[in-house]
C-alpha cells in the first residue's frame, strides 16, 4: 500500500484545512501542538485537538501508531501526529517525557531557535552541543518512543543528538544548504550522518527555506530533491511542508520571540518582511503533493521513488519506532 | 559604622538559627530561596519567608535596601536579602525579572550547574557563554536592579556575563582555584576580571570547596585569603559561607538532581560521600566569623581590610547597586 505524509505543518487549524489535507489525500500529519508552552498550556492545546477530532471526525483521528496510517488510508482520512517544536513542555522534568508521550506525542525538538536546557538552537552563535540534561532526556525519548526532532537545533547539537539516541532520529522541515543558504538549512555532512544513522530529512515547502523563496519553482525544487537523493540516498528523504496556513502575522511572531526578548527579533524575516512568507504557486496548501508527483517523475524518479518521498518512507520511519 | 554581612547561607531555617546569626553579629544575610523552583513555587517559598519573619521578627526582617543593614544593625536584628541559585523562576519569560524583584529577589545565578536557559553550567562539558535569552534577561537584571550570580558557572558564561553587564556582578560563593581545585572554585584569570569591573567574590567555607575538606584549618584558609587579596585587591573580597545548617541529606541529593536526571548524579559529593559534609571545627556556624576575624589579623590584614572581608565590602556592593 501507498501512503501519502506530510511530515510537519502548523496550521491555524479548521474544518477547510482538514479537506484541503484529504483532498490532498494525505494518509497522516505530524501537527505542530505546541513552540514554547508549558506542561500545563499543553494540556491546554491537546484539549483543543479533542474538540477538533470529536467536530472532524469524518476527517481526522489521533495517531498513534504507524497502523493509524494504514487505518486512515482504509477510511479515507488522515490520522494526525502531535510533536512539540520546543522541548518547553517537559521544563526542567524528566518525569514529564512519559507524561507527553501518554498524551500522544511522537516528536519532540530538543531545541527551537535559541538554547534550551537540552541542547543549542540555530540561532545561537555558539553551539556547545547537548546539555547533560539533553543526555538524560535523549535516553528517556528513546525508552517511551519520541522522536527526536532536530529541525531548529545547532549542528553539533544535531551531531551529538544522533551518536547519544539509540533510535534514528529525525530533521521534519528542513532543506540541504547546499541548495540555499539558510541557518535552517542543513549540511552535507550532516545529512550524510543522518541517512547513516537510518534518520530521515522531511523537506521544506516553507519560502524562507526555499531558493527564491515564494517565488521558488518547482523544477528548480525537484533538482535539489534529485541531487539530495544522489547525496543520502532517496529512502531517508520525505516532505515536512512546514505549512501555516491561515495564520495570522501575530503567531510568526510569538513563534519569534516567545516570551524570551523585550525587543522584536524577526527570526527567518525581516524588519520589512516580518510575517509568514507567500507559498509558492505550485504548493499554497497540501494539494501541492500531486505537483510535486509530476515534478519528482518529471527529474527522472521511478513510481516507487516518488511514493517513497511523498510518504512511503516516513511510513516506514513510523514503523520502526 | 562596621558591617558583618555572609552573602550565602541555604540553611533549614529555624528560630534556632536566627539566633545563632544574631549571636554571629550578623547584620545581613543573602538566604537562598530557591535552587530549582519555577516561579509558582517560588510564591510558596516567599509565603515560607513571610512567616519566618512574622514569627521571628525580634529577630530578622526582610531586606529590600542597602539601608535596611544599617538599620538591622541599629535594631540588632539581621535583614534578610533574598537570592535565586537557579533562574528556573523566571522560567523562559523575561517578564518574570521585574516580577521576581518585586517579591524581592536581589541576586539570582544565571545557572545552577548544568546548563539553563541563559548560560552554561559548570558541570558542563562544554560552554558556549551566555545564550541571546541570556543577553536579554541580564540587561532586565540591570535595569530592575537584581545582581548577577555566577558562582555555579561556566568559565566563559562568567567572562561573558561580566562583559555584558553593566553593574558589577557578583560570585557569591566559591574560592579561588589556585588554592584548592575544585570544579566550582575560579581562576585568577577570571577573579581579576570580576574584581577589575568592580564584582565582588564570596569566600566559601563549603568543605568542598576547601582545601583539606572537612579538615581545612583556620590558617591556611587565611593565607589564601591574603593572596586573593594581592592577586584582586582587598576591597572585592567578602564572605558567602554557604552554609546549609541542619539540611537533611535528601536536600543536597535534591540540589544536584532536581528533576533532570533518572539516575544518581553526586555533584561534588561522591557514591561514597554522597550528603552533606562537616564543616570544619572553626566554622561549624556563623559563629566561626569571630575566628575568621582572629586568623585574618594574625596573616597581616589591618583592622580596616578585616572588617572589609567581613561585611563592609559586600555592604559597599549592595550600596551601589
């Protein structure tokens, strides 16, 4: 059986945008729950998913298993992931690993942007690589079943974070640097270690990781899908679209600034471009994954390539955790 | 006027042991109020305060001032400074600052000894200095008016966070490495920085950061007093006992552990002497201040400098602050 993933999207939740992701036939969706809340504002968000899946329930399920992928296929809907792009959930508690994996999590990021008590973001100028902390907390993911998700982090954060996990771990929503230099994108070496490692790259649909951002085509997108794939092979790659949809400015900013700075730092963007950046023409919403289709057979994939990017592989990820 | 001032006790307050402060001659104490706590909890431990002080008040009051030493001494009583050993009240909001000053908070460590949200630890690996949340909450330290406390830190977070500050910044508690090595102590490198800039350096009587342990004498002590004076200058020099009178042993297992790790970590403790050592004979309690007066005259300290180390320097800090 085919399946169709889409490895990260945030978006500002509603009944349009789970047709919009079934009509994209989408099998199964890592959902961002939460950036930089607490424990107790988590519990928060996960009520409000209880409200989405009880009201959509024609259209979504929690996921938990890499079976509810294979279930939403057979019933027509898409079962949804919860992951957490900061670790802030679990504080400075290792006892609440467990706790957020009862309550459905399956990926966590050690880092968002800046340092966190496990390991260094992107945005750090110095990257002292997972804490002790992060070691106690790696082994503790590895124990219950969280994937540790690397998409923001520092590199020898990223580095350290897979020689410690025992498990293969994961960057969601990112794309190579050496397709465009972004402090999100990723290098050769380390995607190199990654694919090593059994890890897996979900690509980025977000502009500010993209070449040309929103204006990015999807030939010159495809290519660097095909030379990744000739760098890490094509079993480790996937999609995290990385998608907002309907967001509001405010939340790019929040995701910004959080709670940590009294001045505006604009992250990705700008001064003169401080909000979410325009998808490109050929990927607005997930209905997107059928031009990439034409696009990736289009550079030279087989039918079994393509499947493989567009789910199959993160599929197989699920299982193996 | 003289002040006798200890700028570090963690004790298991009691009555008893506020008398034992005021037959030390105390005039001010900097208490730690929280290692680990998050700034719920840090509500309870100040309504904990509140009642010591309710009960207690021929005895100690809260204070808020350099002013309030004068007059602790006026009414023989000691005022009572609060600190933090770990920003985990402020959480990952630099909001919390100006609340935490409000509930009278006048020193807080940027880190325990592990790595937090603004800089590294020193039981660290590796450390990359202060973090950009860390740059943004040190600026609010100076601008409200609580001191910096590096004495559980990383070499370059310490360096880091005296470059970044504005006001003098203190470490309240550890000694000098030359002297005794110990992960907590501090290079000459590095007391000379802190002293050049106007910080002030806490001698510790914590049996592991004594040479000897447990059996440090009363003069060797002194000696290294005398050449921490001629290597930084006599007028940067006080006392930060770090006293932790009747603790339970669960205590110091909880300050090392907090809630970060699953397994047993002995800090500078071992498997063998895993609780809280003796202090030495002639430091059992503040008391031990009249034999720390005694040895510093015998090694060559003048009245002026002995009355300096013993409170009036940290008196002068708190006044410029």
């Amino acid at each position: 059986m085919n399946y169709k993933i889409d490895n990260l999207q945030y978006c500002n939740w509603s009944r349009e945008i789970f047709e919009i992701n079934r009509e994209a036939e989408l099998d199964a969706v890592h959902v961002t729950v939460v950036y930089h809340e607490d424990y107790d504002e988590l519990l928060k968000r996960v009520d409000e998913w209880n409200i989405y899946f009880k009201d959509n329930s024609d259209l979504i399920f929690h996921g938990k298993s890499y079976k509810d992928i294979k279930k939403a296929k057979e019933q027509k809907r898409t079962a949804i992931f919860f992951g957490f792009q900061n670790c802030s959930p679990i504080e400075d508690d290792i006892n609440l690993v467990e706790k957020v994996h009862h309550l459905g999590c399956k990926f966590m990021q050690l880092t968002y942007n800046n340092q966190s008590l496990l390991a260094t973001g992107c945005y750090e100028k110095i990257d002292s690589g997972v804490t002790n902390f992060g070691k106690e907390v790696i082994k503790e993911m590895n124990r219950v079943g969280i994937v540790i998700d690397m998409s923001h982090s520092a590199e020898k954060s990223t580095f350290d974070a897979i020689e410690i996990s025992e498990k293969p771990i994961a960057i969601t929503h990112a794309n190579p640097l050496f397709w465009y230099k972004a402090i999100r994108n990723k290098s050769n070496e380390l995607l190199k270690t990654l694919a090593d490692s059994g890890g897996m790259i979900g690509l980025s649909l977000y502009p500010h990781h993209l070449k040309d951002g929103s204006n990015c085509n999807l030939e010159n997108f495809c290519e660097m899908i095909a030379k990744t794939a000739e760098l890490i092979g094509v079993k480790n790659i996937g999609i995290g679209s990385d998608l907002c949809l309907k967001q509001p400015d405010t939340i790019v900013e929040w995701m910004r600034n959080g709670t940590w700075t009294k001045t505006k730092n604009y992250g990705e963007g700008s001064k003169n471009k401080p909000g979410f950046p325009k998808q490109p023409a050929w990927f607005e919403d997930a209905r997107g994954f059928k031009n990439l289709e034409t696009g990736l057979k289009k550079i030279g994939f087989n039918q079994d390539e393509v499947e493989g990017i567009l789910g199959n592989n993160w599929y197989n990820f699920y299982k193996n955790i």
